[in-house]
C-alpha cells in the first residue's frame, strides 16, 4: 500500500497534467446552477429542463467505480449525493482521458450535462463537460469506516463530518438548538448582548482564571469565566432584559463532561422571581425537547460513559441542599463549622491538598457532588445553596442562598439566581471571598470595585440564569463526551 507522501506525490503530478491540459485546478469559480439537494428536490422538473438546457452541478468526488467506456461516480454536495455518469462516447475523448488520469476521491469538481434515470431507477446526471473545482492532495478515509481513531476525530473534524452522516446532523442539531434558544428568547423581549472575555479581573463565578498580559497597556488579563457581572451593570443601565451566548474558560480539569473552554447562555431579567426563572427553564427544556427533537426520553451518560434513560417530559421536583446533605451525609449545612467541614469533606473522598485551601462552601459543594448529585436522574431543581457558595445571590437568613440548579442524570446543568442588588451586603460577601483567596482558594471570587460601584448607582431587582450549552446539546444527542457536540475541542499536540 502506498504511503500518505507517495499519493500526495502523484496527485500533485496530476496538477501538472491539469495545467498542460489548460485547466485550473483551483479555479476562484466555476458553473453551478443547482445544489444537488435543489436538483433532487425538483428532479421532475429540471429533467424536463435539461433535455434543452444543459444544468451545471458541483459536489465533491467521493466514488469512481467503472472502467472502460463509462465511469460512475458518485458526488457529494453537503450530505446530499447525486450519480454522475461519464460515458466515453459522449465526451471528447481528451476529456474523458483527462478525468480519468487526473480525478481522485475527494476532488471537488463542476459537471455540465444532463439529468436522466438509470435503468435502475436512480437519479442521475449524463457528464456532457467537467471542470476540476479543487484537487484534493490528500485522500479521505476509508469510505467503509471512516476515522477509526478517536483522537482523529477531534482533531479532524472535518473529516469526521465528511465521513459520517450521524455526525454532520448532530452539529446541524446543534445550531438548531441554539437558534431555538435565540428564538425563545427574542420572543420575551430579551436583548441579545455582547460582552467582553479578554478582562482585567475575573467574576461572576468560582474558577481557577486562564491568565494572559495586554502588551500595550503592560497589564495582566485574564480570560472570562461567567459573563454576570457586565452583564449586571448591564441593566443598571437600563435594559430590561439581557441574553448572551458565549465563550468562558475555566482552567480546570476535563472529562467527559466538563472542558475548559466552553459556551455558555446567561441571561437576566428585572422583575422577575426566582419562581419564573425556574418556570422558563423548564418551559424552554421541554419545548427543545417536543418541537425540536420530537420525543422526551433521552439516553444521558455520566463520567464513566455509563447510560440511562432520561424523561424530560415529566413534573420536575424541587429538593433543598440542606435536605440532599442531611439524608445524603449526614450534615447539617446550618451549624457545621469549617474545620468539621474539612474532615467530613476527607471523608467523602475530597482530596487533602485540596481541602487545605477550599472555603466551607465550596468544601459542602464538594461532599454535595460526591453524596447527593449523582443519584438526582431525572430534571430537578436543587434549591437553597450555602450563601458563601453564592455571594452574588440574595441570601436567606438561615446562611442559605436563594438559589437552584437544574440536575440531569446527576449533572449541573443551570445555576439561577434570585439576584443580590444590594451594595453593602455585596462588598461583605466578596470580601469574604478575597479573604478565602488570600487562604488559598483559588476559586474563591476577587473583589470587583468596578461592579460594586455600578451596583451603587442603583441595580433593579432581577433575577438571573446561566447554562452550558455544550452539556445541553450533549443531553439531547444523546452523547458521551462533550467533545462530541464541539466542533474542534481543544487537544494536546501530538509528540
């Protein structure tokens, strides 16, 4: 078998054979009249047309099979393919030699001629005139297999695409998705916004930062891990209602289910409860799941790629933090100090080096995950965090927050806030959050002066809504890895 240099070799002398020919092989145009989805569409029609007017179409070349005085191949224009025939008696015989010495799978390539129906009932176009559109020097994968190696896939995503329907119609899913979210909400007079992800200090989550340094203004930055606090002082401005899609980046840990870079929805709207909050989140999963996918079970892999099915459709349960860790653990979230925090957390499997440096609440969202998360399967809201697990939430009295999280098949798929507006019991709470910092947790917040001063100047009461939307698309494809929903996931070079 001859290696990847040897075909890429004589594929560039076919170039040289092209060129002598007088033929561009990377022309900057070349005749397409019809998409092969239009043509198969209205075949009937265009039939009829052709008989007195040639049709030009473009596809890529992903079959030859023949020899002799007549070739088929096959052509591929997205995922729709169409028959083309070249028939030596038809075409001029340079022509027809032409395309037989110089054509390779994955060419792309412009045919001019006429449509018709085989004897054996397939559509297909008669070559009356070709034209090379864009010689492939490499080959595409094994039509049978495709890329057999998982790490290919990532890295060549397209073509993992090219190959395989399944996965060209899961990224088309997936811009649906997000079309349907967009659509949603426009519907609610939302305003979509943009926000910066180069940014001086991070906030509105709890993340370890990727860090980078502005060489014009000599400063260091750091890339976005929420997009809630511009957000915020967004609608201190005067908007209503804010939405944003967009990229955060937590320098983290992956697997299956979390990656460092990801796409995130926020929104937040003035007015509003925590109650609606939770109503449009569940109106919007469920109608993704009836008018767009069609059907309300879905099948929903944890870290370990196991299985099981989910109902979506379904009365969505309300459950409080304190109950799942007081059933689950043992805890009592309201009277447990930090340095029993930090031996339960032990216990419960969180490493040393870690419990070291985490705060109480992080350390309780710690045993939450490894006692209580994983055996929530179907959609519910888990409510009433600790309230320093949640600084830019209303805090209850009781040292709660007024908070919840939509779990699916034991994963965080929102967090929903009943907003804090007030500026006082804001600057306390991220003090507090400096101070666990300065102690060594590295995901505790820093102090935004810049967002403090906003709140200041007056912020209506709101509330507000976050959601991966790599998580989401990956629950409704029904997916293992979110590598799987992401077009060009981030991958270590190889050696």
């Amino acid at each position: 078998m001859a290696s990847i240099e040897e075909l890429r070799s004589a594929r560039l002398t076919k170039i040289i054979k092209l060129k002598e020919a007088g033929m561009n092989p990377y022309p900057s145009s070349v005749s397409r009249d019809y998409s092969i989805n239009e043509v198969k569409a209205s075949f009937d029609e265009l039939l009829i047309k052709s008989e007195n007017e040639a049709i030009s179409i473009a596809g890529r070349v992903m079959i030859v099979r023949g020899q002799g005085a007549i070739l088929f191949i096959v052509l591929q224009d997205g995922i729709d393919r169409l028959q083309a025939v070249l028939k030596k008696d038809v075409l001029d015989v340079k022509v027809f030699n032409l395309f037989v010495d110089t054509i390779d799978n994955g060419d792309f390539i412009s045919v001019t001629g006429q449509l018709f129906v085989t004897q054996r009932g397939e559509q297909s176009i008669l070559i009356k005139d070709w034209q090379m559109a864009t010689k492939a020097l490499l080959p595409l994968p094994d039509k049978w297999h495709g890329l057999q190696d998982l790490e290919e896939t990532y890295r060549k995503r397209y073509l993992d695409i090219l190959m395989d329907k399944e996965v060209y119609d899961r990224f088309m899913t997936r811009s649906k998705i997000i079309k349907y979210i967009r659509s949603y909400f426009d519907d609610k007079n939302f305003l979509e916004v943009e926000t910066p992800i180069l940014q001086s200090q991070a906030g509105g989550a709890m993340a370890k930062t990727f860090n980078t340094h502005h060489n014009d203004y000599d400063m260091d930055m750091v890339l976005r891990i929420a997009l809630e606090l511009e957000h915020k002082m967004l609608m201190v401005g005067g908007y209503e209602r804010v939405y944003e899609i967009g990229k955060n980046f937590r320098n983290e840990g992956s697997d299956p289910t979390h990656l460092q870079e990801f796409t995130m929805l926020e929104w937040y709207a003035a007015y509003q409860s925590l109650e609606t909050n939770m109503k449009w989140t569940e109106e919007l999963v469920k109608s993704i799941a009836r008018e767009l996918m069609g059907k309300t079970i879905f099948k929903v892999y944890d870290n370990e790629g196991n299985g099981i099915d989910v109902e979506i459709d379904t009365v969505w349960p309300r459950i409080s933090f304190k109950d799942l860790l007081k059933n689950d653990a043992g805890i009592d979230i309201e009277t447990i100090t930090l340095e029993e925090a930090r031996v339960q957390a032990l216990k419960w499997g969180v490493k040393e080096d870690e419990v070291k440096k985490l705060g109480r609440g992080n350390l309780l969202d710690k045993i939450y995950k490894k006692s209580s998360r994983g055996k929530i399967i179907n959609p519910t809201f888990v409510t009433d965090f600790p309230g320093d697990l949640k600084p830019l939430a209303q805090q209850n009295e009781e040292g709660t927050a007024k908070v919840c999280q939509l779990i699916i098949a034991g994963a965080e798929i929102t967090n929903q806030y009943a907003e804090l507006v007030d500026p006082n019991i804001q600057r306390e709470l991220l003090t507090a959050q400096g101070k666990a910092k300065q102690g060594g947790d590295e995901e505790a917040m820093d102090v935004s002066e810049g967002f403090l001063t906003a709140m200041e100047h007056g912020m209506p009461p709101m509330t507000g809504f976050g959601m991966g939307i790599d998580r989401l698309v990956a629950i409704f494809t029904e997916q293992k890895n979110l590598r799987d929903v992401i077009f060009f996931p981030i991958m270590k070079p190889r050696e």
